[in-house]
C-alpha cells in the first residue's frame, strides 16, 4: 500500500510525461506498474465518490421531508454535500484519465516492440498477451467512462435544487421539490449501480495484471 502511495504521490509532481516514465523506470517501475497504481488510485476515488452521491441524495430526501426544525440548517448542510459531491466527480473524472493516458502509451510501446523479436513463437505470445490486455482494459475503461457520464445529470440535478431553494428560500419551495425527489433518487440508484460495476472490474483488471 506504501507504494502504491507513492507512486500516485510522486507521478502527480512530474508533469512532462516522458520524465515522467523516465523518472520511475530508473526506480524500476515500468508503465504496467504507474497503470496498475493509477487504476487503484480511480477506484479509490470512485468509492468515495459513490458514498459522496449517496449522503448527498440522503440530504436531500431530509430536506425534501421537512416537517419542522431549522429549514436554513438543512439547506446549508445539503449545499456543503453538493460542493462535495461536484469535488469527488471531478476527481474521479481526472483518475480516469490518468489512467487512460499511460494505458494508451503502454500499448502504443508494446505494440511497437513486437518488432524486436527474434524469435516468431515468442513475438506471437506477445502479441495475443497484448491483445488479451487491451481488451480487458477496453472492458475497465469503458465501464469507467460510463459511469462517469452519468455523474455529470445527478451533478446538474442536484445542483438546480440548491439554487432554486437559495432563492426561494421557504417551506412553500421546499414542498414543490418533492415531485422531484424520486426522479432523483432513481438517478442516484443508477449511477451507484454503474460505479459498482466499474469498481469490480477495476478489481479485476488490477488482479489480472499483476499475475
């Protein structure tokens, strides 16, 4: 885990990409390894991003619900929760492409060293090896891309919510919300559904490169 900490750490710090990969192969991590940490780092955030979604929507299903008590306290809290909620999607958003930019180079450097092989047997296998990797990983990166798309309504959702009762300000406007409430929640269930989907594949894809 310390490792892979690091290497998440310390790749944020490099920007030119070619110093980057240079940096890390002196240390002995080539790009399969920065994929493998990236990919951990994207499923990481989208778990927190998932449980963001869910203390959002439940904010508002209190707010929603409001039958007495401190109606600007509600608000406020559900305000917070979305400017959280926006933070952990745009993580996710630049995890996974982070993710996709040393995937594609990784590729595009095997795929060039098949070339360099003397021996027809072993170049084969490196070839069906690359084959088998791209596919896994076009299964992983679409599913994460899916997912990610559909951040981006319940964001818009949520977001027109908190500005509405920000300027209407009342139980009035709170009550006209509830028709939307389920619309919403519905949404949510979705997205949390897809973020799961690309979570287990993500546990999958790191399981399978590192054997």
């Amino acid at each position: 885990m310390n490792r892979i900490i690091l290497i998440v750490t310390c790749l944020t710090l490099v920007g030119c990409k070619s110093a980057n990969y240079a940096f890390w192969n002196k240390l002995g991590y080539e790009k399969r390894d920065i994929l493998v940490s990236r990919v951990e780092a994207a499923k990481t955030d989208q778990e927190k991003a998932k449980e963001q979604f869910k203390t959002t929507l439940e904010r508002f299903q209190e707010l929603t619900n409001f039958q007495g008590g401190e109606l600007e306290t509600k608000y406020k809290k559900l305000s917070s929760e979305y400017d959280r909620c926006k933070a952990r999607a745009d993580d996710v958003s630049s995890r996974i492409n982070a993710v996709d930019s040393v995937a594609q180079d990784m590729f595009k450097e095997w795929k060039s060293e098949l070339s360099q092989y003397q021996n027809a047997d072993l170049r084969r296998k490196s070839q069906q090896e690359l084959s088998d990797a791209q596919t896994r990983y076009q299964q992983l990166i679409a599913l994460m891309r899916k997912s990610e798309q559909k951040m981006q309504p319940v964001l818009t959702a949520f977001h027109d919510q908190v500005l509405f009762l920000k300027h209407n300000f009342n139980a009035q406007a709170v009550a006209s919300l509830q028709t939307t409430a389920q619309g919403i929640e519905t949404d949510v269930q979705a997205l949390i559904k897809d973020m799961e989907a690309s979570i287990n594949e993500a546990n999958q894809f790191i399981s399978q490169m590192k054997t």
